[in-house]
C-alpha cells in the first residue's frame, strides 16, 4: 500500500471517528409507570423530560452531544424497577435518569445507580427514606412526605377545627409513609385519629373499610395512596351517604382521579396537597405556551420533570458528563428552571419546599385554596 493510500485511509478513519463522536447520544432514561394504573404519571414524566431534552437539543444539547431518551416502565412495582434499572446500566449506558415516580420503586433503583455511578433526579418521590439513605447521586425536585404531612395536619387542626380523623393507606412505602407523616403531626397537636387502617393497592370494593369509617364518625378522611384507589374510595364514600371531608396528597394530581371516580361530582370539595402551581413561575411561561399550542396541559408533574431534566443537563454539561461529579456539583450550585431556581442541600434534596393546599371542583379541576 502506497504512503498515499495510507494517508488517505487514516484521513478517512479520523472523519469517521470525529463524525461518531460528534453523533455521540447522552442517554438518560425516563422511568415510571409508563403502562398500568398509574400510567398517567408515567405519561407525565415522559411528556415534560422529552419536551426538555428537545428543547435542550435544540440549543446545542449538552457540551454539544444530543440527549436521547430512554423509555423504562417500572409500573410503580419494586421488582420491576430493579429489572429497567440494570437494564438502564447494563444494555441503554444511561448516565442519568429522570425518575422513578413511585418511591416503592425509586429506593431499589436509587442503589443500582448508584452502584453504577448514574445520577438520578426523581420528579415526584418524595419517601424521606430516599435521601435519608445518603446515597450521593440521588436527587428530588419535589418535597418529602414529612413536608407535605405536616401541611395536611396543620390545615386539618387550624383551617378545619376537625378532631375525628380517620387515617387510611395503601400500605405502600408513598401512601403509608405520606399516611404516617401526616398523623406523626395531627398527634403532635393533640389530636388522635380515630381510625387507621390499610387497604390493598388494585381493591375496588371498599365498603368495609367505609362501613368503618361511618362507625366512628369521620370527620375527615385522610388517604395516602394514589387515585386508582382514592378514587373509587371516595366515589364509595358519597354513595354511601358520608359527608367526611376526604383529603389525600400528591398521588391524585390527575385528570385520572376524576375519571376512576366515575364523575366530577363525586371529587368535589376534595382536598390535596401538592406544590405551588408549577405553571406559576413566569421562567415556565414560554414552555408552557407551547405545550398547550400542541394541545397539551402541562398538568400534575409534567413540568417538575422537564425541571428534572434541566438539573441532569446544567449538571452533566458543567462536569464533562461526569455522573459522579455532576451529582457533587449539584449540591453547591443553583440552577435555573421552568419552575424557579433550585438549590439542593447534602441530602440532595431541595433547600425550600413549597407545599400547598387545592381544592377538587364539581367540574373536575382543582384550584390552590391555602
């Protein structure tokens, strides 16, 4: 082979490699429950992490590699999550992920990640367990459960005046943990529930459990869980005859809510905790004109996991998509986002939380109250 040939061969090779390397994908998964009951948040999750990493890319994506999302279903079931969690590692080579949504699959991936020195950012776990673990690559951008309780116990004892409470959960880790959160402070007031009991997560038939709740005369209803249950438990509850104040936290964020309980009428006057309006930082406004010229309603979670997705981006790019780095960099750096600026403290966890209280409607929609 002539020096010629030779030159050109390895001008040749050098072009192939650069152009592969300029192609190259930072891949970050997008975990949740993306089929099953809860699929509405796993929808929510992929709408606001796959409309940022398009924004993203459009702007240079990060250190001018392009984002590629990575689809992982973990149905709000831990074994599941553990399964898409090594596949994220071992097939994908994600270097981050958005996710997951349920806390019952967030703990066992968080240590999978971190294993393999992956950089997780949840949108919407929000077990204390999670970052009390001390794992230093997980993050929240939303607030914990012992947050959101104390907002629930202290609205029920200053805002309601109400002393018979019956505390009801899914006995899983988000809705019992959100559950004993919220009666570790109504105790604390002096108040003690009247009824605790737990039910099964995919149970339909709830007349036993609200037989009960009609016995000790409930005031209020405090349910920690998700509105594949809390629906139906509630539309139950007004058949029955019950004028209990039903109250629940971020697990019925949804448009679903309405619908499993089977009409509008039957969430109105329903109470929940969740964050200050994500569609209410002028930083979002932009995002959110555009998502709804496409038709879409950024509801629920969809922009605290654009928001997520914003954090893995500032991080990895000021950190040469160094995973590990991009995690230590986060906890002494701001960044700005959709929903405001975050700031993160040791635990990875953010430095303000803003919980708030709505109100569900007789036309289905809830609105911020307190």
């Amino acid at each position: 082979m002539s020096n010629a040939v030779v030159k050109k061969t390895l001008l040749a090779m050098a072009i192939a490699g650069a152009a592969t390397f300029a192609q190259a994908d930072v891949v970050i998964g997008v975990a949740g429950p993306h089929t099953g009951a809860y699929a509405a948040f796993g929808e929510q999750l992929w709408r606001g992490a796959e409309k940022a990493a398009m924004d993203i890319n459009a702007a240079g994506g990060i250190n001018g590699e392009m984002i590629k999302l990575v689809k992982a279903d973990d149905a709000c079931e831990p074994k599941q999550a553990v399964s898409v969690a090594n596949r994220l590692v071992d097939s994908d080579d994600a270097v981050a992920v958005v996710g997951h949504f349920c806390s019952s699959s967030s703990l066992p991936a968080s240590r999978i990640y971190e294993e393999a020195g992956v950089l997780m950012v949840t949108p919407a776990s929000t077990a204390p367990l999670l970052t009390d673990n001390g794992l230093p690559n997980v993050f929240r951008v939303c607030g914990r459960d012992d947050q959101q309780g104390d907002v629930a116990a202290s609205y029920i004892v200053g805002e309601l005046g109400a002393t018979r409470v019956a505390v009801i959960h899914d006995k899983d880790t988000y809705g019992k943990g959100l559950a004993d959160a919220m009666k570790s402070t109504l105790n604390a007031y002096g108040v003690q529930e009247v009824m605790y009991e737990g039910l099964t997560r995919g149970e339909k038939d709830f007349n036993a459990v609200i037989t009960k709740i009609r016995s000790v005369d409930a005031e209020v209803v405090y349910f920690g869980g998700l509105h594949s249950e809390a629906g139906p438990l509630v539309r139950q509850l007004r058949e029955q005859g019950s004028k209990a104040i039903f109250m629940s936290g971020d697990g019925i964020v949804s448009d679903e809510f309405v619908s499993v309980a089977g009409a509008p009428e039957y969430v109105d006057g329903v109470l929940m905790t969740f964050g200050a309006p994500p569609t209410s930082y002028p930083s979002g406004a932009k995002v959110i004109q555009e998502f709804r010229a496409n038709g879409y309603e950024p509801e629920g979670y969809t922009l605290y996991s654009y928001t997520a997705m914003q954090v893995v981006a500032a991080a990895l790019s000021n950190n040469n998509l160094d995973p590990m780095k991009a995690a230590e960099w986060l906890k002494t750096n701001s960044v700005s986002t959709v929903m405001g600026v975050k700031d993160f403290d040791e635990k990875g966890d953010l430095k303000v939380s803003d919980y708030v209280m709505y109100e569900w409607d007789a036309q289905g929609k809830y609105q911020q109250i307190n």
